[in-house]
C-alpha cells in the first residue's frame, strides 16, 4: 500500500513537468475569450464566472465522481460529450484534448451545449453565478480588455456628450459676454 502511494506521487511529480497545464488569471481569461469566435461580448463575464466556479480557470481540471463518470477541462465538460482516447461524443471532440492549453476547442464544445441547454446546464453557474454581477463588474476594469461594458460606455458617452454641450455653452456666454462688452 505504501509503495503504491509513492509510486503515484513520484509518477505525479515526474508527469507534472510534461503537462501543459495552465491556470488563468480572471484578466487573462476574460482577454482571452472576447477573442474566440462565438463568445457574445455581453456574455463574457457570464463565462468568466462559470470557468472560475467549475474549474478554477485551470486548464486541466478532471473531476471523477463515485459513479465514475468524469468532467473535463475549463468548462468540466461531461464525458457525454467527448469520447476518451478518440474523437467522439456529442461535440466529436477527444476528452484529453479538453485537459490542454488550447480553449478553442473547449469553447466551442461549451457554447454547443450553452445553445442546447443554456447556461442552467452548469449547476454552479446556476448557484453560483445567475443574478451575480460582481465578476463582470470585476472583468471590465481589466486593463488588457479592450471592450468598456455597455453600462460604462453608454455613461461615458452621455458624460462625454454632456461635457461637449458644457464647453459649447460656455463658448457661447463668452462670445455673448465679449459682443456685450464691445457695445457698452
């Protein structure tokens, strides 16, 4: 039983330094999705939220419940949905290439099942997510995030528009005033 215990440690350890694993930052993350294709900019930090609560925003989070079934990746996508050792399941998608880097194919499967079920699919979105605005709120003060959320842009608009007839009225009352000065 021991030796078995520091078998798998030793095997983890050695494994670790081949693996490519990444864990996101929030900031990363959210950058990183308002560039794939198919990710709504309304709905970035919807999916910002769920991958934090699912997986951590770790790439190669593998989840095995007691009844064996198994969830993978950023999104814990169920293996319904891919095929171990091939392409398959309901996305035609290997389940290990959801345990890599790349998030592409991850998303895509994702959104496919976002389309299909909604994002009540995920039960942590559901509990955890649903009426929580704190992490799109947090993502929109990104500074590698190009995008202002349309609250903040259609504010900034209104303040820049309300700050342009400010200068033009004033502009007006000091011709006003010059013109008043020049006939007195």
């Amino acid at each position: 039983m021991r030796f078995a215990f520091l078998f798998l440690v030793a095997t983890s350890l050695v494994l670790s330094d081949y693996c490519e694993c990444k864990q996101f930052t929030r900031c990363g993350l959210a950058k990183t999705l308002s560039q794939i294709k198919g990710i709504k900019k309304s709905f970035l930090g919807t999916w910002v939220c769920l991958i934090e609560k699912v997986s951590k925003r770790e790439t190669t989070a593998l989840t095995v419940k007691s009844n064996g079934k198994k969830a993978y990746g950023l999104y814990q996508i169920p293996s319904e949905w891919c095929k171990e050792g091939k392409r398959g399941g309901r996305c035609n998608i290997k389940c290990e290439d959801l345990l890599n880097d790349d998030i592409r194919d991850d998303t895509a499967c994702a959104l496919k099942i976002m389309e299909e079920h909604g994002f009540q699919y995920w039960s942590l979105w559901t509990t955890r997510c649903k009426n929580d605005n704190f992490i799109t709120n947090e993502i929109y003060k990104c500074p590698d995030l190009n995008r202002l959320s349309p609250e903040r842009s259609l504010f900034l608009n209104r303040g820049s528009a309300l700050r342009r007839r400010r200068s033009i009225n004033r502009t007006i009352r000091k011709s006003r005033f010059r013109r008043s000065r020049r006939t007195n």
